[in-house]
C-alpha cells in the first residue's frame, strides 16, 4: 500500500499553519501518552521552526483527513560533525487511524528518504505508556537499543534538609556558578568542551559515536530554546585551577511553570569522587526554585544501566514517571522488511 496522500516539508517549507496542525495533532495524542499535562503551545513550536540550528536537518511526512493531521512521521539528522550515519525519527498515528497501514507506508517514506542521503541507521524511541509503539517497532525490524525511564521528582518529596546538606562544601577550592538563558561569552569554548563529558552517558546497543560540540552549535541551541518559549539555568563548577569540571541545567516555559525539565549532567572523569555532582543539581534546584517558584516537579532521562546518576536522584526523591526505550534499525533491512506490505499499525 503507498501513501499517495502522505504530504512532504522540509525544514525550507515549514509555516505557521503547518505548526499549528501539527501541535494540534501532538496534543491529541498527549492526551494518550500524559494526560495530565498542559497543552504544548503553537506559538513555542513556530518559534523554534523559524530559529532552526544551521546544522540540523527536519523533514515530515504528514497524512490529513478532514483538515487534521492524523498521523506525521518526521526525522532528524545533523549534516555537520559525527554520526553522518544515522538519523532520528519520531512516528506517530492517532489512535483512531490505527491498523490502517499508515505508519508502515509513513515509515518507508522516511526510510527511502534517509537512504538517498546515505543514512544506514535509524534511532526511535516507545515508552510503555503506547504499548502500540513497541509492537509497531518490533514488526518493522528495530531491535531495542537502549532502556531508560523518565523519571521525576516532586519537589515536595526532597527530603528535608538535602540541598542544604548537598550545597554545604568543604573548602576544597571548587567553586560553583549558575549562569540564567545562555553562557557568557568568556566561557564558551571551555563550556563546548565541557559537554564531551556527556559522551560518558550509557549508550548501551545503540551505534552512536561521541558527539562534539563546537561552541557555535551551543550559541544555535540556546536561540533554539529561546525561541521555544524555554528559560535555561546552567550550573557550573570551577576546579582549583579555574577550569571547568561539571555542569547541569534545568529548563522550562512560562506558560508551564510547573513542568521542569533536567538536561544535561556530568562531571569530568578526574574530578569525579568529590561529591560535585549532588552539588550541581541541588545548587540548581535552590536556583530555579527562586526564579520560579510555581515549578512542583523536575523530568529527567536517564539510562536504567546509569548507575551513579540513578543513585543520586534517588537520593533526592526521584521516581520512575514511564519506562522508555530506544530503538535502532538498519535502513536498508527497514525497507526489504515484508512487513512493509503486510502490516497494518
């Protein structure tokens, strides 16, 4: 079966109307996956469509009835720096045009359009809240590459006296900073290399190669958020000899002060064993508490095979919120699957 009504855009061809469809339609299916959520807003995703990094690639493919999308395949590639391999993709259908062969006939226009860019690999991820998910990514080939959960921390449940207790450091000559919506110049090429240290994060079976990232990328990212409607809280850490040893940060939108998100955390390997980590994130936490006392909860990822990052937000009162996996597929054996023809998902 082929898609003839399946619709193509670029990340040349994206509008305000398209962005408005498609928050639509990822808002109906929220309703599925976290139905306790807010609504994302357009305006968020039309002002990150417009500020996309130079270096990142969108495509989406799109299927509409009755002028709503129901359901949309999109990718994401990097045309810069490692990984010229692979390319992520997110496929979703609407639960009411399950088992009609769209996310099949979806999955191999995005795969054929991969394969002519010479992409071989493609990364996907399920979470146990779509059961539909995994049984549609077995089907057509994915193997599970990775398992995680993302977990979540109400602020209420930090015990008593932690932060105070995690922020309180001996005089070991570290000193900690928290940078608000962006790094200051002076620190960026440092802050750039800093990031190599979260190539250390469990990748388990998926083929993914260190990412470097040049501070140009960073400045592109951080438009990126801004765009999107995110404030960003970045805690670093000097070691004794000025350079920088680890960071975090956090992020969320005005329009949904509650929801937190926690990014990136990571220490550099010789400084590991001094308790920084547990400092980063609580001096973080006291940081955006103050800037935005309506938060109630911090979301992170995290590897289930990361056990000293599991040990410390356990230590803060993180919990699993939905157990999710990465897929990995070879784009060649996607598109000779016979499931391709078969299948209805």
């Amino acid at each position: 079966m082929t898609v003839t009504a399946a619709q193509h855009r670029d990340h040349t061809a994206l509008t305000e109307e398209f962005a408005q469809a498609l928050v639509a339609h990822l808002n109906r299916l929220r309703a599925e996956s976290h139905p306790d959520d807010p609504p994302v807003d357009p305006a968020n995703v039309w002002g990150q469509m417009q500020h996309l990094p130079p270096h990142l690639e969108l495509d989406f493919w799109t299927v509409e009835e009755a002028g709503q999308i129901v359901a949309h395949a999109r990718t994401q590639l990097f045309n810069s720096g490692e990984n010229q391999h692979l390319a992520e993709l997110e496929l979703l259908v609407a639960p009411g045009a399950r088992r009609r062969g769209l996310g099949g006939d979806l999955l191999r226009l995005a795969a054929q359009s991969m394969q002519a860019r010479g992409r071989t690999l493609l990364i996907a991820q399920t979470t146990d809240r779509v059961p539909a998910g995994e049984v549609f990514a077995r089907r057509y080939g994915f193997q599970p590459g990775l398992s995680n959960h993302v977990n979540r921390l109400l602020l209420a449940d930090i015990p008593d006296g932690l932060l105070e207790a995690w922020t309180t450091r001996p005089d070991d000559g570290y000193t900690l900073e928290v940078w608000a919506d962006g790094v200051p110049d002076a620190d960026l090429d440092a802050y750039a290399q800093l990031l190599n240290v979260m190539n250390s994060a469990p990748r388990d079976g998926l083929d993914v190669e260190d990412q470097r990232t040049t501070p140009e990328e960073v400045r592109s990212m951080e438009r990126l958020a801004r765009a999107g409607g995110r404030q960003t809280l970045t805690a670093v850490i000097r070691a004794p000899d000025g350079t920088l040893a680890g960071l975090t940060d956090l992020s969320w939108r005005p329009a949904q002060r509650g929801i937190v998100a926690q990014g990136n955390t990571g220490v550099r390997p010789e400084h590991r064993g001094h308790g920084l980590g547990g400092w980063l994130k609580a001096a973080n936490i006291c940081e955006m508490q103050r800037l935005n006392p309506h938060a109630t909860e911090i979301r992170t990822q995290n590897a289930d095979s990361n056990g000293p990052m599991l040990k410390i937000n356990a230590a803060l009162g993180v919990r699993p919120f939905m157990a999710s996996t990465v897929w990995r597929a070879n784009v060649t054996l996607v598109l000779d699957s016979p499931e391709r023809s078969t299948a209805r998902p």
